[in-house]
C-alpha cells in the first residue's frame, strides 16, 4: 500500500483484538479500490483522502467498529447496505461492525468508494441544513459514551433514534466537562435521560 500513516498503524495495534482484522481489510480494501488515497488522523480516528478531499473513514469503539462515506447520501445504494442518519449511533455506515463476515461483500465496497471517488471527481459536496454546500465535520460519539450507552439497550435505541443534531447535543455537552467529576456525572445524566427518549434539552 503507497501513501500510508504511520499513525494509522498505531491506532489498529492499539484497537481491540477483534478489531485490528477489520481495520486491516478495511484500509485494504480502500487501498485497492483507490491506488491514488492518502491516509490522514482527523478527529481522533483514520481518514482516507482522495484528491484532498475526505472519501472515508473508520473507527474502532470497545465492541464494534465502524466505516462511513463523506457522499454517503448521494451513494447508489439499492441493496439498502448503507445505514440512515437516524439508524446509527455512531459516524459509521454500514452499521455495528464487528467481523469481517458482517461488511458486504467485498466487490460491494469497492463499488461504493469507486462511486465516490467518482462524485468527487465531479466536485459534488456534503449538503448542510442550511442548504448551501461545503464540508461538515462528522459527529463522532465518544468511545466511552458509546461504553456507558451500552449497559442499558434502550438507551442505545432511543440514542439511535435521536437526529443527528439531538445527539451532538449529548456529546457536546458531555465532551464541555472541565473535570472529569463532571463528566462522569454529565454521562449518568444522559444515559438515564436518554432510556426515557429525552433531548438534552427537555428541561426547558
């Protein structure tokens, strides 16, 4: 593989055991699809690049990993392989990623990064709400939020029901802690608020 990170390396060796071989067929696979990516850290976790622009990415969490297309709502996508906004409780797309056998196939793959490949070649953006184009940081839920979310399986139902904005609001507020007391305390608010379907907000 050309263009690699040496800091990508560390955070597969540093992933879970379970995760490494995904992460590892993962960066492959973008690899062999696009001979031309660079590899890049942003936000804490692995970025491919095409022509400078974001193409995707992937993460690994306690119990799952996960891998997310920049276009991913302008992918052709009639099998319904990739997840909707609401269906994820974290940036991924292609759902809780836990084995290689959970992933589509691997010519499935390949077809999503060559057509996002080819909608960057394009000069097609991400859309914001507010309808102009540009990029937008993806949300990225925090892996020791995702952990506490875990010990209560409504919760992560209700969290994955949530908007995208409805759940920023969590991690933003739980990620503004100056100490880690607040945080810890910030994080059993939420988990609890969140197993009865309540935004941050419901208060006011």
């Amino acid at each position: 593989m050309n263009n690699t990170d040496p800091r990508i390396d560390t955070y597969i060796i540093k992933s879970a055991p379970f995760a490494i071989p995904v992460l590892d067929y993962l960066r492959a696979i973008v690899h062999a699809a696009c001979p031309e990516v660079e590899e890049t850290m942003k936000w804490s976790f692995p970025h491919f690049l095409y022509k400078g622009s974001i193409l995707c990415s992937m993460a690994s969490f306690k119990q799952h990993c996960a891998f997310g297309f920049w276009l991913a709502s302008r992918l052709t996508d009639p099998d319904k392989l990739l997840a909707g906004e609401g269906e994820r409780t974290s940036m991924g797309h292609l759902g809780r990623i836990t084995s290689i056998d959970t992933l589509p196939s691997e010519e499935k793959l390949i077809g999503f990064i060559a057509e996002a490949m080819y909608l960057i070649d394009q000069g097609v953006k991400v859309k914001n709400a507010g309808g102009s184009t540009g990029e937008k940081q993806p949300l990225v839920v925090p892996d020791y939020f995702i952990r506490a979310l875990e010990q209560s399986p409504e919760a992560v139902r209700n969290f994955a029901k949530f908007s995208n904005s409805g759940r920023k609001e969590y991690v933003e507020w739980i990620e503004g802690a100056k100490t880690e007391t607040t945080r810890q305390r910030r994080i059993v608010s939420a988990v609890e608020w969140i197993e009865e379907g309540k935004t941050r907000n419901w208060k006011y």
